[in-house]
C-alpha cells in the first residue's frame, strides 16, 4: 500500500451493460461506448499514482478487467446496494484511510475531480460528484465516516434513480457528515443516448441523400420523355436516315 487513498472503479462489465440493449446494432454502440468510456477513466487514474482497485462481477467481468494492471473485487451480494457497499468495505479493510469511488459511465470525468476529492477527504469531508439524471458518479469517503453510516440504510438507499442522490445527501446529514458538491456531469445513459441520437442522424442524413438520388433519376427521365414526345418525329426522321441502307 503506497498511499493513505484508493480509487475504486465500481463497474459492470460491457456485455451485461449491453444486455439491457434491444437490438445487436445498439448493443454494439454500448459496448463502443463502454470501451471508450473505460479508457478516458482508466488514464485518469493512472494518472494521479493512486492505488487503484476495480470492484465487477465474477465470470465475464473478471475476465475482462483483468487485463488492467490492478487487484480486482468481486462483487458479492444480490442487490446493487449490497455490492456496492461491500465493495467499498473491502478496500477499507486492506488498510486504506481514505476511499474514491468512481464509476465507469462518466467519460467527462477529469483529473481535477480525482485530486480536489482526494484533498478534501484527507481532512474528514466527503465529496459527491452528482451527475444529471440525479444520481451520483464520484463519492470519497474517509473511514472515520464511513463507519458513521448505517450499513442498512446505505444498501437500502434508491439506487440508479432519480431521487438517488437526495437520499445520499440525506442520510449524510443525518450521520453528521459533510459534503462538498462537484459540478454536475452527463452519465453513461445520456452520452449514449447523444450517441444513439447522432447514429440516428446519419441513418436519415443516408436516406435523404437515396431519395434524393431518386427523385433526380425520376425527373431526369420524365424529362428525358417530355423531350422525345416533342420531338419523337425529328428523332425517327433522323433514326432513319442514321440506319444502314436495306439491302434487297
């Protein structure tokens, strides 16, 4: 252990994120996604010499990260709050002081987030990253506060929802514990929808251009017959007189 802090990277791994997705061409957008999200957050990390621990799911999840240089966490538990908060006790057990945890749906995230965190939770405060859809995409906790908190009300917090939180902040303030608010950031879901949105523009950016092809083809032609109808008896007089003589 080289440092007093850890990040955690709380994840999923891509196939089961694109799982939720309704047809193959989006879940390959999600895992595009995913993949290129991952990366922006994994470079970020490496890039401010922390410890870092990734915490995903066994089977899949396992094997796919485990081509990071990092100690993983295997998730244990049913629901999200159970593995989210068993997560983070484990990290807190091999000794670690203070705890960043982050998300893998937040590609805007950036370095300045990680080191204003990593200040403020060294001198007994929490930071929240809260993200637009209500939800949260970065939460430092120090130990200290972190055994404040009411293990069941923490796995019973609304997560993944809109009022997500509000019920965090909320059961912060009970405990006593205080917050700094980073600034708000589009998550996962709203990039993708963007991205969903910009794939869809093309598609019909595509269509207009065949239509277009079409209805010159069409006018083209029914010019081309307006022509030969006006001057149909030019064109068999010179048909006639261009055709090889008739050999008797």
């Amino acid at each position: 252990m080289n440092n007093q802090t850890a990040i955690l990277l709380f994840s999923r791994n891509p196939s089961e994120d694109a799982e939720i997705k309704s047809t193959k061409s989006l879940r390959q957008l999600s895992n595009n996604c995913f993949e290129n999200s991952l990366s922006l957050i994994y470079k970020i990390i490496s890039n401010s010499n922390l410890d870092f621990f990734v915490s995903t799911t066994g089977g899949k999840g396992e094997e796919y990260f485990s081509k990071l240089d990092c100690p993983l966490i295997i998730q244990s538990g049913t629901t999200f709050g159970e593995k989210f908060y068993e997560s983070i006790n484990q990290v807190f057990e091999k000794g670690y002081e203070n705890i960043i945890v982050i998300g893998n749906d937040t590609p805007s995230l950036k370095l300045t987030d990680i080191t204003f965190a990593v200040k403020h939770t060294s001198i007994n405060n929490s930071v929240i990253g809260p993200s637009k859809d209500g939800g949260f995409y970065l939460l430092s906790l120090n130990r200290s506060d972190f055994k404040k908190i009411d293990s069941f009300k923490f796995i019973s917090l609304n997560y993944q929802q809109s009022n997500t939180l509000s019920e965090l902040i909320s059961l912060f303030n009970h405990c006593s514990i205080f917050q700094y608010l980073l600034k708000k950031k589009d998550d996962f879901d709203k990039i993708y929808s963007i991205r969903v949105y910009f794939l869809f523009k093309y598609q019909v950016e595509q269509m207009i251009s065949i239509y277009q092809k079409i209805i010159f083809n069409y006018l083209y032609i029914k010019h081309s017959l307006i022509l030969f109808i006006k001057y149909k008896n030019s064109f068999y007089t010179f048909a006639a007189l261009s055709s090889p003589p008739f050999l008797v």
